[in-house]
C-alpha cells in the first residue's frame, strides 16, 4: 500500500496493528489498551512513541528512519526488531521479559549489556559503533550476532546453549568458547585474532576463520 499517515486512537479491542510495506512518515498511537502487537516495519517512519501501550509484547519497526526509540514504558515487551534504522539511543529500561533484540544496523555506540533480560535468547546487534557486548549471564542464549562492531573482547563462557555466534569484523584478538558445546555456527573472519579456544574434540560444522592456525585445543 501507499498510506503517508496514520492515526489510531480509542480504539480499545484492538489488539493488532499490521502497517508494514507501506509509506508512512508518521504514526499516532492513542487509546490503545489492548494492543500487544505492532506491525509497522519497511516505512519511512522517524520517529515513534509508543509509551502508551502498556500490554505490548511484540513490536516490529525494522527498516525506518527512526533515530531514537524509548521502551520503557512498555514492560510486557517480548520481542523487538528494530534493525536498520538510525538509532543512536534506544531505552529498554524495565523490559525484563525481553527474549528477542534485533538492534542491527543502527548507531548505537558505547557498550550494550543486556544482563537485566535474562528470558533473551537472541540478540542482533552488529553493524553499530559498539565497543563492548556483556552477555554471559544470558545463560538462554542461543542465537548472538555481534559483527561489524569495535568490541576487543567477548565473554561466552556461561552460554551453555549458544548455538550461533557471528563475530566477524570486530577487534577481537582472544576468544574462549571451549564452553559452547552446542555451537554449530561460529564466524571470527576479518578479526586480529591470535587466539581461538576450543575444548578437546569439539567440533564447529561451520566456522569461519582468516587463520585456523590460532586454534588451541583445552585439556582437562
């Protein structure tokens, strides 16, 4: 569709709002109390206030122009795909219940720690100006996508479940994941890594590396 704007206000059944694919620049979000998914992805919205939804678990903004999103009003939340926008702050203060964070793509900066959501099992958040990740006491995490970011290490050791781990295009030099006995999926390419660690016998089906010299095997 081609809709520019979009106004829902008392409307107080609603409880799903699809958008996506269409032209908006702006979207009012007022009376909605029941509303618990949003819709409103590949627009040209820029900015998005949400703060009134108070029973939303899933919200899907992806592909906008938006350069700011607060969430922290918004303690239901669950699930959030907010990749390839422009933001450069993004509050999810009190979303405790977060599972999924996709934040790809932005220009968040500085150091994300997402040690406050311990139900997160997936976590997106390269392509942004990222010095430090602190994720090991997200214990359910399987699925971490922190590429094309400028952190210098990672702590992996506690994700006993991680099953995917892309990693390329950071400033890693050392790497620990003799503790990831799940891990399928492991890309360290493009990195000034001088040290990969990995248990005896621990086999990655697909792993990606510039030099697989740096490979030390631990022992018991």
């Amino acid at each position: 569709n081609a809709l520019t704007q979009a106004k829902f206000s008392n409307c107080p059944k609603l409880q799903v709002a699809a958008l996506g694919d269409n032209s908006l620049m702006s979207l009012e979000l007022k009376g909605l109390p029941e509303l618990y998914t949003l819709g409103c992805y590949s627009n040209n919205i820029t900015s998005l206030d949400v703060s009134e939804l108070q029973k939303l678990e899933m919200l899907e903004c992806y592909n906008n122009n938006i350069a700011s999103l607060d969430l922290s009003k918004n303690a239901k939340l669950m699930t959030l795909t907010c990749q390839n926008n422009l933001i450069s702050l993004l509050n999810i203060e009190g979303c405790s219940g977060l599972k999924k964070l996709d934040c790809a793509n932005n220009r968040l900066s500085g150091s994300l720690d997402t040690s406050a959501y311990p139900a997160l099992y997936y976590l997106h958040c390269g392509g942004n100006g990222l010095s430090a990740v602190t994720v090991n006491s997200n214990t359910e995490l399987t699925d971490l996508a922190c590429e094309n970011t400028n952190i210098t290490s990672l702590q992996i050791s506690a994700l006993a479940k991680l099953v995917s781990l892309v990693a390329n295009d950071c400033q890693l030099t050392e790497l620990d994941a003799s503790n990831n006995l799940k891990l399928e999926k492991l890309y360290l390419q493009g990195n000034p890594l001088t040290k990969l660690i990995l248990a005896e016998g621990q086999n990655i089906s697909d792993l990606k590396l510039d030099n697989h010299d740096v490979i030390v095997r631990k022992t018991e």
